[in-house]
C-alpha cells in the first residue's frame, strides 16, 4: 500500500489550499479513505473521511463548512478541499485508507502514508 500526499505548504490565514494523495497498491474503489493531521506536541485527530463510492462523509467538527474531500475513483486519487484556513490548523495532514467505515471514532486507520504539512500564518 501506498499513499502520497502532497499540495501542503504556507498560506495565510482565511485562505485555500487543496491536498491530493495518490494511492496505489490496493484495490482503491473498495475502502473508504480519509485524512488526519497531527500538530507540533499534539495527538492525532482525525478530519475528514469519505466512502468508498463518494456518496457518504463525514467531517470533523473543527472543520465543517471549510473543508470538503472528495475522490477520483478512476484515478485512484482523494482530496481535500481547505477554504478559510485557521492558524490553528496548521499541522501534518496524512492521507490514510480506513479499516471500515467510522474506524476513525476510534481511532484506527488501515494505512497512511507521509504526511503534507500546510502552514497558515495569521
């Protein structure tokens, strides 16, 4: 399994960035995927997850309403959407395959790859 993050980096506050993973490895339209961020001395926590056809998400409370992830099955591809960026949402943000839906309430993810890591600046 693998799984390539990228489109992390420096941005003000209030404004957009969008992340990309690129997975390969497995049989991507069967999983449900997601994302997770870890800050500097902070646990991980869980953002944003989407089902396996697209049709079903679930989002973290901190960013509903900002954020929105959305897949590409035919490119095997997942995304997410940051509009009004925070400060506070700078951190590490991993893509990772999830082992069922809702594993994430508890903390389990199947797989993740290395993390992107966005900046916002106030």
């Amino acid at each position: 399994v693998q799984l390539q993050a990228s489109g992390g980096g420096l941005v003000q506050a209030g404004g957009s960035r969008r992340l990309s993973c690129a997975a390969s490895g497995f049989t991507f339209s069967m999983y449900a995927m997601g994302w997770f961020r870890q800050a500097p001395g902070k646990e991980r926590e869980f953002v944003a997850a989407i089902s396996w056809s697209g049709l079903d998400t679930e989002y973290a409370d901190f960013v509903k309403g900002r954020f929105t992830i959305s897949r590409d099955n035919a490119k095997n591809t997942v995304s997410l959407q940051m509009d009004s960026l925070k400060p506070e949402d700078t951190a590490d943000y991993y893509c990772a395959r999830m082992s069922s839906w809702g594993s994430w309430r508890w903390g389990e993810y199947a797989d993740w790859g290395q993390g992107t890591l966005v900046t916002v600046s106030s």
